[in-house]
C-alpha cells in the first residue's frame, strides 16, 4: 500500500511538476474520505534551492525520507541539473529496496543518471525524448506514452501527463473508484486517451528538402483528396516507377504512399482543430475515402482516434 512520498527537488526543479505531486499526494482529502500521504520535499542536506521560475524552495527534509518512502518522485529540472553522488546513491537504494521510482518530464534524466533506465522502458516529454535515448542508449525510450510503467519504474510526460501518471498510481494502489473521484476533486479527467502525437506541434509542412521532386510534393498537397497512383506521380515527373520510388525514398526518407498518408493525417487533423466538418467530411477532404479509414491511420499516427483528439480540441472547434 502506498502510504508516504518522497519527492527529489535539486536547483533548476519545475515549479508546475513539483505541484503535480503536491497536489495530488501532498494535499490532505482525508476528510473527503480519500487516502492520505506522509509527503517530504527533500534536497541534499535540506538546502535550499532555487526553482526554474527564479524563485527559491525550502524543501522539508534532507534525504532521509527517500530511504523509507513507498515512492520516490523526481519532477522536471533544467536539462544540465546533475544529480550529486549521494542523491543517485539514494534513488538507487529506494529502487533496491522495492520503492516506486517515478519521474515527471526531465527528471527521468535524474533517474538516467542514478542507472534506473537501463534495459527499462521510460518516457519524458516529446521534445526531450531523442535526448533522453542519447543520453541513455540503454534506456528503451517510448516517444508517444503519456506515461510508462515498467515493474516499480513510473515515467511520464511532460507537465500535464504527470497528472494522468500519479492517477494511474493511484487507481492502482487504491483502486478506480478513488482514483476517479480524486481526479473529479481535481477537476481533470480520470483517463486520457491516446499519446504525445497528438500533442507534438505538427503543420503542414511547406515542402520538405528535396530539390528534383519540389515541384511534384507542391502539386500533390494541394490535391490531398484525389487519389493519384504512384505509376501517375512517375510519369508526371518523367521517371520509370521504379526509379521514381528509389528517388522518392532518396529525397523524402520514406515512400509514396507514406509521405502522401501522413500529409493527409497531418490535414485531418487541422480539419478537426479548426473546423466543424464531421469525421465523414474529414475523410472525404484528406482522401481518405471513408471514416474508418481515416480512423485507421489517424489513430497509427497519431495515438487517438478523429473524435477523441476532436475532443481534447473542442474549444477549437466550432460546435458540429
């Protein structure tokens, strides 16, 4: 059972994703007949720190808690935060000892350090993901999670999916039911739907770098609806199919036929911010030909389905 919370705050910790496990495990409901914590905000020596707002911190405690708590959480620091030899000594007992590791953001570079990442399957924030797998070529990187669980090892996203992770413990540890009224007490869904793609900033790309096809990319954006073969883009370039695979892949990174799905994905999903169209009409613009066609690649690429992203969006979107 989970009954006490350490949480490692070093100079550069994120004010918001500290607040994240304040609120959710340092609050006191009981009265509200939810469980209760033991919660230390703990430093090297119970120093204090300065947070990535500029403001300083006096943490609770010094590291003491981390060697009893049921979890150790470490939330968002600047990415050039080290960890002291004593703090990664520390996370590395808690973890021996059968303690729940958890990180927010870039505090799994926190846990990188300590060696908690290696051969696991982690998370962080999409924009830090590729930096987190060099860092830690060990590690097994998911780009697309909110949040990853790996035996004790809990890793999340960045900001908000620090939310939907210490739900997700909490429903575990305590169950649905007190999960869901947590997250209602909070004002924030229980349980949200699909990965960080549907967060990743995505535009449509003007043209991506690629001097012979330029003019054939162009044309084809602005006919994302028609279906178009790959023997027609050949011939409108004057190339045999099959040199005209091999170019596109040399000049692209990828084939026809994916180049062309994900530019109709990355207008679906504009469509749905920006519009009313239905999921039908969505289809039909993007040249998927149907809604379930569209939900097939849209939710491949994106991890949601039309609707549920629709929804993350509404006050995008004007009422259908």
């Amino acid at each position: 059972m989970l009954n006490s919370v350490a949480v490692l705050v070093l100079d550069g910790v994120a004010p918001f994703e500290l607040g994240v496990l304040a609120e959710v495990f340092g609050t006191d409901r009981t009265a509200d007949g939810l469980p209760g914590y033991r919660f230390d905000v703990c430093s090297p020596q119970g120093a204090t720190v300065r947070t990535s707002a500029g403001f300083q911190l006096v943490p609770s405690a010094d590291l003491g808690p981390i060697e009893r708590a049921d979890l150790v959480a470490v939330p968002a620091h600047h990415g050039d935060t080290a960890a002291h030899p004593e703090v990664r000594a520390a996370l590395r007992r808690a973890a021996d000892r059968g303690a729940y590791l958890f990180s927010v953001c870039t505090g799994a570079y926190l846990l990188g350090e300590a060696g908690l990442l290696d051969g696991r399957e982690c998370t962080t924030h999409w924009r830090h993901v590729d930096e987190l797998q060099r860092r830690h070529p060990e590690a097994r990187v998911r780009c697309n999670s909110l949040y990853v669980q790996d035996g004790r090892l809990l890793t999340s996203a960045g900001t908000a999916a620090g939310i939907d992770a210490c739900l997700h413990l909490v429903r575990q540890e305590h169950g649905s039911a007190t999960a869901t009224r947590l997250a209602r007490r909070m004002v924030v869904p229980p349980h949200r739907d699909g990965g960080q793609s549907q967060y990743v900033e995505a535009p449509i790309a003007k043209v991506p770098q690629a001097p012979t096809l330029e003019p054939l990319l162009e044309w084809l954006i602005q006919r994302l609806d028609q279906q178009v073969t790959v023997d027609e883009l050949a011939a409108r370039v004057g190339m045999a199919p099959r040199t005209f695979a091999r170019r596109f892949r040399a000049e692209t990174g990828t084939t026809p036929h994916d180049w062309v799905t994900n530019q109709r994905v990355l207008l679906a999903r504009r469509l749905l911010e920006e519009t009313g169209l239905t999921v039908d009409e969505v289809a039909d613009r993007t040249g998927f030909g149907n809604a379930a066609a569209l939900r097939h690649h849209f939710t491949r690429r994106v991890g949601a389905t039309p609707n549920a992203y629709r929804v993350t969006f509404r006050d995008r979107v004007p009422a259908d």
